[in-house]
C-alpha cells in the first residue's frame, strides 16, 4: 500500500510540475509577445505620430487663446492632422497584423481628429474648438496610459 502511494505522489507530483511549467511558458510568450508589439509600434514611429498630434492641439489652444486661429492656419492644422491621421492608421494597420494579448484601440484617436477636423471647418463652431481640442487631448493622455500599462503588465 504504502509503494502504491509513493507511485501516485510521484504522478501527481509530475503532472503539476509539467502544468505549472506549461503556464510559466505561456505568460512569457505572452509578455514576449506585448513587448514586440510595443517595440514595434515604437519603432515605426507611433509615440512619435501621438506626440506631433498631441503638438499639434497644443498649437490649436495657443493660436485659440492668442486669437490667432485664423482660417488660412485652420487649413494648415486640418491638412497636418489629416497626414498624422493617415500615419497612424498606417502604423496602426502594420502592427495589428499578428495576434497579440492586448492591442492598442486607436480608434477614438482617428474619431477625436475627425472631431477636431471638423470644428475648424466650419467656422460657426468656434466657440466650442477648445472644448473639443481639449477632449482630444484627454483622450491621447489616455492612449499613453493604456500603451505603457500594456507593455508593463
């Protein structure tokens, strides 16, 4: 009886080391993987596409409260936001063509821009550019959050 337990435990034994050595691999795969993703969106210059956006509301907010937003440099910001837009969907596209754990949602970014687009278009709305200038900057405070919580957890 008691070599017949000795057998078992040895089993158990085994079989809980090959599953906890089975989970152990896949956590760092995973991780390897969100770092790659990272890497990459880094390395074909996504942080640099947020912060050009994010430079580029900062300008809106300035040349608004300057009152110097005027239509020709309403036009320049459109035409600038509009190529960011069109990089980071480029950036965005390049680098969700593998399966990762968690990806970086950037549509709300291409939304806020289309926003912000639009409200320097139409010249009745602008009372409420720093408004929505404001949010989309709130939303790219988040998006830098979100990439930082996804490559560290």
């Amino acid at each position: 009886m008691n070599d017949w337990w000795k057998r078992w435990f040895r089993s158990v034994l085994t079989y809980l080391i090959i599953a906890v050595v089975t989970v152990l691999l896949m956590i760092y795969y995973e991780q390897a993987q969100t770092k790659n993703y990272i890497d990459d969106y880094r390395r074909l210059g996504g942080s640099k596409v947020i912060n050009d956006i994010s430079d580029t509301y900062k300008l809106i907010i300035e040349q608004y409260s300057n009152y110097k937003l005027n239509r020709e440099l309403k036009i320049k910001i459109v035409d600038r936001l509009k190529r960011l837009s069109a990089q980071l969907q480029e950036v965005d596209e390049r680098i969700n063509t593998r399966e990762v754990d968690r990806r970086v949602d950037f549509s709300f970014v291409y939304h806020d821009i289309k926003l912000v687009n639009l409200a320097l278009s139409d010249s009745s709305k602008d009372d409420i550019v720093p408004v929505i200038v404001l949010h989309a900057m709130e939303g790219l405070g988040e998006l830098k959050r979100e990439i930082i919580y996804i490559r560290y957890h």
